[in-house]
C-alpha cells in the first residue's frame, strides 16, 4: 500500500549530489509507517551552487521538520545554520538538521553514533581495538571521533589529500589522547594486517569501475571489515571481506542505528519498541 502524504505530513528531505545511491529516505519511510507516524523522507538532487539558495528556501517551508545532508555537503553546510550541537562542533561536520518553528536550522552528526552503535549490534565492541580508516572527509570525521571516543587504542587515518588526514588526527588526538591517532596518504600493507578494524567512510567502492582500496587478498578472518556506502550493499571490500571469513560490517547498519537518533533530535515521538532486546 502506499504511504499517505497529506498537508498533515512532517515532511524531511535528504540533501546531496547525488542522490540516485540513497535508499535511506526509503528505509525511513517504511519505518515511519510501521511505527505509525505521519513523517515522510524524500532526498533532494542540490548542486554545491545551489545549496546556499536551497537551504534558505527550507526555513521558509512550515511543515518541514528538518533535513539530511549527504555527500558532498557535510561541511559546506555549516555556516549556512543557526547552531550546532556540541557533538557536531567537535567532529566539524553535520549530516542531520532540524528546523525549529521559527526557521531557524540546528545541526547535529549522527553518522558516528550510527556506526558505532551498528558495530555494536554486531557484536563489536572497539576498545583496546587497532582501526583503519579510509577517508576524512564529512562522515569520516563523525567515524574518528566515535571510535576514538568509545576506546579505540590506535587510529589510522588513510586519505588521498594527506593535509585533511592530518587535521582530522590532530582534532581526534587533541579530543582524545588516550588513541594513538596518525594520517597516512599511503596504504602500507602492515596497517593493513595489523587492523582489526577496517572501515571506509569513502564513495569509493560505490561504482563497478572504482579501484580497490588496498590489496584485499591480505585481508584475515579475525578482522571486522565495514563499509558506509549503501549502495552496492555488497560493496568489493566487503565481499573480499566476506570471502575471507572476515565480520562483514554493512553500510545499512549505520543508517539503521541512527533513526532513533534523528526522531530525538527533529522532536518525532515514536512508540517505545524493543526488538531481539534492543530499543530501536
């Protein structure tokens, strides 16, 4: 059956260029439905030039609750807001907003939240643990401060311009000085096997032509290999990551997690549900 939307509807968009690789609005909606709510999530395709002229639309936009923000607009996004939560002061970057009565627009980022919160639903629990991490750009910042905040004991931070690599270990290090935080622009194969676990914040692995990461017939089972990318679920790193009996850590499993986390922060009351003993 489909989803009801009428002038009722709280309606939320999803921000990004582009958007064809967002399933997120969709699995929002159905959850939404299921938990009886008159909320509807649709993405918006916005172009780096126009998001400026966009966002100043949606404060005038009255039955619009708030909005998500995607690739690549997670930092160009913040000094078009009002303010920010503490938590998306810190990481530098935003990918969820909520638009107050009066059109102002707060920001928060739950990516990292979400993936740790994911692992954990998984059975991972990241302290003491050596981390991976491909990617500092506007989600990869979320995922660096949430490991290292939940006791990830090393931190490497792989990325193709070494001066945003740099300053995202800097910020995590200044923040938590207990990880062992450092940027590389270069995969050396003994981070790869002294991982225990890889995660790539990045687009890459989104298209069939995209390179590999790294050399993944070097990946062991005892590692938890994840991925942030939607689309493909099975991205070529999690399925080198599967075919060596690694835990495979899907990119859904973040999105998952932070739907309690936006309901809280736009003010959507659900009902209370637990599931294989968890509230979601």
């Amino acid at each position: 059956m489909a989803m009801k939307i009428t002038g009722t509807t709280r309606i939320r968009f999803i921000l990004g260029d582009p958007v064809q690789q967002i399933i997120a609005s969709h699995n929002s909606n159905l959850r939404y439905e299921a938990d009886g709510l008159d909320v509807a999530v649709c993405p918006l395709h916005v172009r780096a030039e126009d998001l400026e002229t966009v966002v100043q639309s949606i404060r005038c936009m009255h039955n619009v609750i708030g909005f998500g923000i995607t690739i690549p607009h997670k930092i160009a996004i913040l000094p078009l807001l009002d303010s920010l939560t503490e938590r998306a002061a810190l990481i530098g970057s935003v990918n969820t907003i909520a638009r107050r009565p009066d059109g102002s627009l707060l920001g928060d980022n739950v990516d990292g939240q979400g993936y740790l919160d994911g692992l954990t639903r998984d059975g991972v629990d990241v302290r003491g643990l050596r981390v991976l991490q491909f990617g500092a750009g506007g989600a990869g910042r979320a995922v660096a401060f949430s490991l290292a905040s939940a006791g990830a004991a090393e931190l490497v931070i792989r990325n193709r311009n070494m001066e945003r690599a740099i300053a995202l270990a800097q910020d995590v290090a200044r923040a938590y000085p207990a990880c062992m935080v450092r940027a590389s622009d270069l995969v050396a194969e003994d981070d790869v096997r002294q991982a225990e676990i890889i995660v790539n914040t990045t687009s890459q692995g989104m298209h069939a032509e995209d390179a590999c990461l790294f050399d993944y017939s070097v990946l062991a089972a005892h590692q938890v290999v994840s991925d942030i990318i939607m689309v493909p679920e099975l991205t070529p790193l999690l399925k080198a990551g599967k075919d060596a009996g690694c835990l495979v850590a899907y990119g859904k499993r973040m999105t998952e997690a932070q739907y309690p986390l936006v309901c809280a922060l736009l003010g959507i009351d659900r009902p209370h549900q637990v599931h294989g003993g968890a509230e979601v």
